[in-house]
C-alpha cells in the first residue's frame, strides 16, 4: 500500500514536472533559433553556425513534439521524461559544442537538465546522464583542444563532470526528501480531514446545543440539538436578536461584564430550560465569534427524577404489600355488613363510603404494583395506523362511546415506528381514560382526537391525544407528571405518571404540549426504523388522512 501511494505521488510529480519543463525547453529552442537565425550567430564559424543552426531546429522541434505528446498521453509519464531529457542532454551538447564548447556559460543548461532529471526520475538514471554529460564534456574538450589547452580543457570537463554527479546526487537526495514530505502532507490533510469530519459529526449529534454567533449577532452555524431548542428557526432567519431575544440579552451582558450565569432560562419557541454557555473563539478572517453551549437541563431534571422516582416506587410497593391484605380484609367486612337487614339508612350510607373508598385505596395499590412489577420493553418494528385503530376500537367498545367522540385522524399508509405495543396500549389507554375523567366540565359531553403527524424530518412520529376539556392551568402543568398529585376528588394521581414511565421505557418521551382550539393535549414522540426514516426523505408527504 505504501509502494502504490509513492508510485501514484511520483506520477503526479513527473507530470507536474513536466509542464514546468516543456514551457523551459520551448523557451531555450526559442531563444536558440533567434541567436543563430539572426545577426548575433554571424561571429560563429561558417561550419559551426550551420550545426547550431541544425541543432537548434530539432530542438524546437523536439521540444514541440514533446509537448504534444504529453498533452496526448496521460500515461507512461516517466518513460516520456527520460527520452526528453536524453534527448535535451544531447542536442544540448551539440548547441554547446557550435557556440564554443566549455568555454560558455551553456554548460550550465546541461548541469540543470541533470538536476531536474534527478529531482523526478530515479537515482541510477540521473548518474547515467550525469555520466553522459561528463564524457560529452570530455569529448568536446579533446575537439577543441587545438584551441585551448589540452590539460586546462581536460581540467574543466572533468570538474564539470564532477559537479554534475554531485548535482544528482544531491538533488536525488532532495527529491526523495521532497516526495516523502509530500506524502507525509497527503497523510495529515487527509487525516485532518477525516478528524474533521468526525467532529463534526460528534458536535452534530451532541444532545447540547452549539451555535456559533459573530459581532453582528447573526448565527454562523449551529448543530441539530440547537436548532431544535430554538424551534426549527427557517433558514433565512438567522439573527439572534429574532430567532431568540433572552438568549441575545444573555449573550450582550456575558460580552458587557464577562462573567457567566448559572441561572438557567426558559426558550419561548419550545419552552426548553437551558444553562447557556459563552466562549470566545477567533472567527473567519480576524472577527470575533462566540461559541454559545446550549445545555438542556431536562435532561440532568429528568435523570434526577428517574432516582427519585424509583426509589419512590421501590418503597410504595413496599408499603402498598403491607396495605393490601387489611384493606382487603376491611373491603370484605363492609360487603358482609351491607348485606345484613338490620341496617338503617345511615348506617347503609356509612358502609357504601367505606366501600368505595376502599375500591379508590386498591386502584392506588394496583396501580403502585404494577409500577413495580413493571416488565422491561421489548421493542420492535409496529405499524401504528393498524395499532392504533385496534386500539380505538376497543376503548370504544369498553366505554361505548360513538366514533364521534373518539377521532382518529391518521394518514392512510401505514408508519413503522419502534415500540412495545402492549405498554404503549396501556400507556395511551390511560392517557385516554384521564381525559375522560377530567375534561368533562359542566356536564359537556367529551371528545377525545388521535392525531398522527410526522415530525423533525420525518425521524419521529408524534401521537397526540387531544381532548375538548378546559386544558390544564398553567401553573400546574409542571405538576401534572408527579406521582399522586391529581386535581380530581376520585383521583389516584397515579395515572400519568403511569403513563410517563412506560413510554420512557419504550424510549418514547411523553410531554404535554398546548395545541390552538383545543383542550389538553399529550404527545407522545415515537422513533422510527432507520431504513423508514431514511426512506420518508425521499418520499412525498401523505396529505390524506382518514378518519375511524
């Protein structure tokens, strides 16, 4: 893997290199055919100018030839800069050799055709043209030396032939040196590239929200969690100051005094409790941004109410063994004495509250049972427009309401969604039997809605259960889930919190939510598959719905 990666990096290089080298070769044929073709070649010999003449068109030619082929061929980059280079090598010689040999500064056109066939080729092809190099030097001195002097023109060929092995030897080693920084770099961009991903991806799916908000107040960037908190804010609204005021007034007294608060504040768009937290970050092209920590404290709330919670079942189980076998033995005395004849009115009116008061203290026992008794989910795939018109069906036909007084408005495809459908049955038939219970209100007859609607991307399914009731009172809307707080004189106050605790099991978070127009009304957020949510993506939205 390691030889492929240096393989495909060298390529890159040679065919870089190449380029560079072809612009260089046109600009030296160029440059050769003006000298010899104009009246600065008359001082050269009759017979020389001719052989420059010569040399210098092939060289143009060359030099046009190879830049043709390598636009054409984007393969065999390596074997086309060795014939190239050759190729210079000797008819630069022979330009060298018509301009006065040794003796010009021409060389060194030789020597750099050697370092560059060092820097991209390997080490033993760059010593061979170093080695031709050396014996053309060589050779050109013994034809001149009737001109110069033989042991001073010997003396410089060969202290040229030495510089050239020592430029391929040095710019060998550079090149190697060059090739595997480069190699190195790939791997860190790459690498950093990938960490890059990951935390994004890791800030994406934290359950804290994080924005990134500039001097101006205008929101950069922001991960999922955040742009839930703040309600879903549409794309093109992204200042502060109006996709959340407090949260902007937050931030301008943390830049004013510096210091944080650990008060937390409530979100108006999804009435979520935060604790924000600021940090100073540089942004893009020297401005001052502001990393906002957005840390949803229902999460550490509902933590801390799970322990109390079930330490609290744990120790009503226990007193609700110790109540059930007297209440049941009082509960049997008074159905005993309300059969005898020798009572009076009074004393008949006395047993019946003894009686039905011992039926609400047994609800309370069964209820707190069965919160101990709770089994764990088994959570699976369930259609819930199929669930859910079973379910309809049978409260209807327990309590003998008409379809008018139990609504279903669902699509008509069916929706997957994960859960265990006999604690989410009795989750929502509590739910249900609570409105029944409590939103009758001047003896007005009450209706009860199941909506089905598909949320935040089509990931979660909301099912709400809606009644036509008074609603509940601001005040006490944080009370509601608690257990044993009720509103009703025959209430156990056990019921939504019976509730709440099976559908956390089922991962399924239920809530109280304030609809327009209506009364109460409970959601239950459910997940979908991942296959199903992938999917809904792609799909249309299913308008219709259906009404059982």
């Amino acid at each position: 893997m390691k030889a492929l990666g240096n393989l495909v990096a060298d390529e890159k290089l040679v065919r870089r290199a190449l380029h560079y080298l072809n612009a260089f070769r046109l600009l030296v044929a160029i440059s050769a055919l003006v000298i010899v073709f104009s009246p600065l070649g008359e001082g050269l010999p009759a017979g020389y100018r001719v052989l420059g003449q010569a040399a210098a068109l092939m060289y143009a030619i060359a030099a046009i030839t190879f830049i043709v082929t390598h636009i054409r061929r984007r393969d065999q980059v390596a074997e086309l800069a060795s014939f190239s280079l050759a190729s210079d090598i000797i008819l630069l010689g022979i330009i060298l050799h018509a301009f006065g040999g040794i003796a010009t500064a021409l060389v060194i056109l030789l020597l750099f055709t050697v370092g560059i066939s060092a820097l991209i080729l390997d080490l033993r092809t760059a010593l061979l043209f170093a080695a031709i190099v050396t014996l053309g030097l060589l050779a050109d001195a013994f034809i001149t030396a009737t001109d110069i002097p033989e042991a001073a023109g010997l003396l410089q060929a060969a202290l040229y032939g030495i510089a050239a092995f020592g430029i391929a030897l040095g710019a060998s080693l550079l090149g190697r040196w060059g090739r595997e920084y480069q190699l190195l770099a790939e791997r860190r961009g790459l690498d950093l590239a990938n960490l890059g991903q990951v935390n994004e991806l890791i800030i994406h799916r934290m359950r804290s929200g994080v924005l990134v908000v500039d001097a101006s107040d205008e929101i950069r960037q922001m991960n999922e969690a955040a742009w839930y908190l703040l309600g879903n804010p549409p794309v093109g609204k992204r200042n502060l100051k109006q996709v959340s005021p407090p949260l902007a007034e937050r931030l301008h007294r943390w830049r004013k005094n510096g210091k944080s608060e650990d008060e937390g504040m409530l979100l108006q768009a999804t009435q979520a409790a935060v604790v924000p937290r600021m940090l100073n970050t540089p942004g893009i092209h020297g401005t001052e941004a502001t990393l906002i920590f957005l840390e949803d404290t229902s999460v550490v709330s509902r933590r801390a109410r799970d322990l109390a919670q079930s330490s609290l079942a744990r120790l009503s189980a226990s007193i609700a063994h110790e109540i059930r076998n007297p209440l049941g033995a009082l509960s049997h005395a008074a159905q005993l004495l309300d059969e005898s004849e020798d009572l009076n009115k009074a004393d008949r009116k006395l047993v019946g509250m003894i009686l039905n008061h011992s039926a609400r203290m047994n609800d309370i026992v069964e209820n707190v049972l069965k919160l101990s008794r709770r089994e764990r989910a088994r959570i699976e795939p369930v259609n819930l427009v199929t669930w859910i018109r079973k379910l309809a069906g049978d409260f209807r036909r327990y309590h003998k309401l008409s379809e008018e007084r139990l609504k279903l408005e669902i699509p008509s495809a069916s929706i997957m969604v994960l859960i265990d459908a006999s604690q989410l049955t009795q989750a929502v038939w509590n739910l249900m039997e609570n409105a029944l219970k409590h939103a009758a209100v001047d003896g007005q007859e009450v209706r009860i809605t199941l909506r089905v609607s598909p949320i935040r991307g089509h990931r979660e399914i909301a099912l709400d259960i809606i009644d036509n009731g008074p609603g509940i009172p601001l005040e006490k809307r944080s009370q509601v889930f608690e257990p044993f707080f009720t509103t009703h004189k025959q209430g156990s106050g056990l019921g939504l919190y019976l509730a709440r605790q099976l559908c956390d099991a089922n991962q399924a978070p239920l809530e109280y939510v304030q609809v327009p127009n209506a009364g109460a009304c409970f959601r239950i957020l459910l997940r979908r598959p991942e296959n199903a949510a992938g999917n809904s993506g792609t799909k249309k939205k299913v308008a219709s719905k259906s009404r059982a």
